[in-house]
DNA sequence: TAGATTGTTAATCGATTAACAATC
DNA sequence: TAGATTGTTAATCGATTAACAATC
C-alpha cells in the first residue's frame, strides 16, 4: 500500500479528520458522515476533503455519505496508525519529562492511540536509572544500542540546541526514520528521514506579529 | 505602522531570517549579508527572502546585500519584538510547568528575548500561591483581573482539552490578543484574536505516515 | 423515482521561482 | 568602470474551490 507523492498539506490534515471520526464513533446516533460535515468538524472546505481522501481510495457512497467507523480505520491504516509505534524521547529535562508524561498519559488511556514512548536518553547520571510514569530513561551513551533493541523508529528531541544536531545524526544512525525536534535550531537529516519541527519560540515570534492593533 | 494583510506563510518566515541574523549579529566578521546566502541558512529560496523583506520596505543595497544589524532590528520591529510582550500561561502541570522554564530561561539568558512569562494560572490550590522560576502561579479564578492589571496580550493554553474553549474565552474577555494553544482540540476566538495551535499529537500522527519504507 | 452526496475534472486562487532592469 | 545584488515584474507551480456527471 504506497501512493505516489502525497503532498504534506493534504497529510497534515488527516489527523484532523481522524479526530472527527474517533470521537464521533462514541456516538450511536451517527454512523454516517458528509464531506460537508466533517470538513465543518475539522476545519476543512467539504470538496477539500474529497480530494484529500480520494488520494487514498474510494472511501464514500455517493447520495450518503463517509461510514464513520469504516473511514476511521482506513486514515488509521493510511498514518499507520493501526499498530504500536515506540518512541525515544531525548532529553529528560522538564521538557521532555513533560512530553513523557503527555504522551504516556494519552497512550494509557485511549488504547487506539498507538504512539508510545518507550525510552527516554539524559546525560545527567543522576537521571539515568530513574523513571518517569513508569518510562526508563537511559544513558545518552545507550542510545543506539537501545534504540536498535527496543525498534524505536520515531523520536523526539528535547535537548538543548547545541546538542540538536548531534542528536539527530546518533537517531538516525541507530536507525530512527522520523523525528520531532523542539529545539530552537535547524537540524539537517538524510534522504529518507522525516523531521518536523516544533519551535515554541518560533510560534510565539510570529503570534507577536500580530499583537500591534 | 501598518502594513496591507500580508501572508501568514510570509510572517512564519520572518523569524527563521531573524534568528540567523541573531547569531550573525555577534560575528564581528560579518557586517553584511545576501538574500542569497541568508537564504541558505534560513532554509529558504533567495528570492523569496528578497520577496518577503520588500513587503515591508527597502531595506537592502543594490550589489552590496543587507546590513545584518540594521535588518536584524528592522525584523525585530516588525514582528513587535523591540519591547517586552507580556504573557500568561494556563495550566500549571507538567507541560505549563516546562514551558515556563524553558521561555523563563530565554528571557533570562537573551537581553533582546522580549517574551517574558510572568504569570501561571492554576484551578489546582496546592499550586496557587508558589512559584516556578520565580514566575507567580495565580488561581485560575483572578484570570481576568491578574490578565488585565498586569497587561497581559498573548497567552499560552496548556490545560485538558475540556477547558481549552472555556480558558480561551476568558483570556480574549480579559483582553489577550494571541494564543498559542498546545490543547488538542479546535478551539474557537472571534475576529481580531489571533490563535496558533501547538498539537503534539498531531505531529507525532502525521511523521507517523512517514514511517512506512 | 427524487434527493443527496460522492469522486473528479476544470477554474481559480495564491505562493514560489525565474528573470532582469536599476543601481550600489 | 565592472561586478554584484537588490527590488520587482512576469512565469511557473501547486493547492484550493467550484461545478457536475455518476450513482447510491
């Protein structure tokens, strides 16, 4: 199941359809769904949402509608969100400890939610051997090896920015193919390796922009 | 000061070109920069880096480039960032936790980091009343007046989902203007608030596409 | 059947890139 | 002056929206 090169506008609305679908599928009253609806839900023009789910397949019955349930699955197939995914998350600061938690929280409680942290990597020995919510964290020194072993295949990083990129080339060395970087700095990664970025201070710089009345 | 509604993709790029010409700025080496090469270490196309300044003005010399300094201020005005931006962050748990510290820090650290953190809001009372950094956590109740006595204009949500469009609600009666929301939920603010959302699960869900080999 | 809504094609809109005259 | 690089216009590219035939 590989399409040709979707564009990453049309990926990074996905989760947003699928958190439509999932929390519609609590509801017994509506099995089905219109473009229109969902695009409502989501944020989305109604023929926007067409196109993007017409990339994957044809999910709809014309004259009715998206089966809720149905199409919920399909997205979950389509972000391979349909079976465990381990995540490292680098750096224990209050960051990443806080990431950990966040998302060991939101792993535990909703057993669809496939994203598990699994390891976190510190270089503070007084770190190394503790846990939090229950996750170990590890040696920095550790990491390839224990990246390798546990099959982490996603990472975030949450080290200070010096460290950013030496980070990710040991990541993607042991093997990670996507990570999220949340430090203030451009990291570089080869052919092959996905990188986002979460820049706090780059958002907050640009809703500055807009404070002037 | 006011320029015609100008892209946001335009403004999200302002800050990458500010933050190289940060850097530059302490290289005694380097009193001018190109489009050309600017563009390089912002990640960007030359002449789109000439394309986005030009909204704003002229601020380069033909067959020299722009003066790294000068442009470096002339950003930092247009984005609002030459005086502090006070702001408020609700929800004092492991994640409003960690930001404060981390925006805390570079405040501290960066004379000319404008954004200063200077007050938490918390429902929890074994919270209200201590600090983090130094950085009063407030009940959430004297929101509005703690906002407005304090001239508070961009806010940081990092409460449950649950109380994302309640929270925002009250901060944009109490006169907050941005708000950057890491809640993962769609929340709603009428015309003239600007809203960023920081989705960390959305993230993770989209690199989760980019798995598959 | 009549009404509704899909999947898809064509039209529009906006953003990026290329090119170049102006000029430092 | 010759070389370099800007600011800006025109060309290209890509993404969104509108429209509609197909069909449930």
């Amino acid at each position: 199941m590989r399409w040709k090169k979707i564009s990453d506008a049309v990926i990074r609305r996905l989760p947003l359809y699928l958190r439509v679908l999932d929390e519609l599928a609590n509801d017994p009253n509506t099995q089905l769904i219109s473009s229109q609806d969902l695009g409502v839900r989501a944020g989305v023009g109604p023929a926007l949402v067409r196109k993007d789910l017409a990339w994957f397949g044809e999910f709809g019955k014309q004259g009715v509608g998206y089966e809720v349930k149905f199409l919920r699955d399909e997205l979950r197939r389509i972000l391979n969100l349909d079976s465990e995914i381990k995540i490292a998350i680098v750096g224990a600061g209050s960051l990443g400890a806080a990431f950990a938690r966040y998302a060991h929280k939101r792993y535990a409680d909703d057993s669809s939610f496939n994203l598990n942290v699994v390891a976190l990597f510190d270089n503070d020995p007084g770190k190394v051997g503790t846990e939090i919510d229950g996750i170990p964290v590890y040696s920095a020194n550790e990491m390839q090896e224990r990246v390798r072993e546990l099959q982490i295949h996603m990472a975030i990083i949450a080290v200070p920015s010096e460290q950013a990129q030496t980070t990710a080339d040991r990541l993607v060395a042991a093997g990670v193919k996507a990570i999220l970087n949340f430090a203030p700095v451009k990291i570089n990664v080869p052919e092959g390796v996905h990188l986002a970025s979460a820049d706090l201070s780059l958002e907050l710089q640009c809703l500055a922009y807009y404070l002037r009345d």
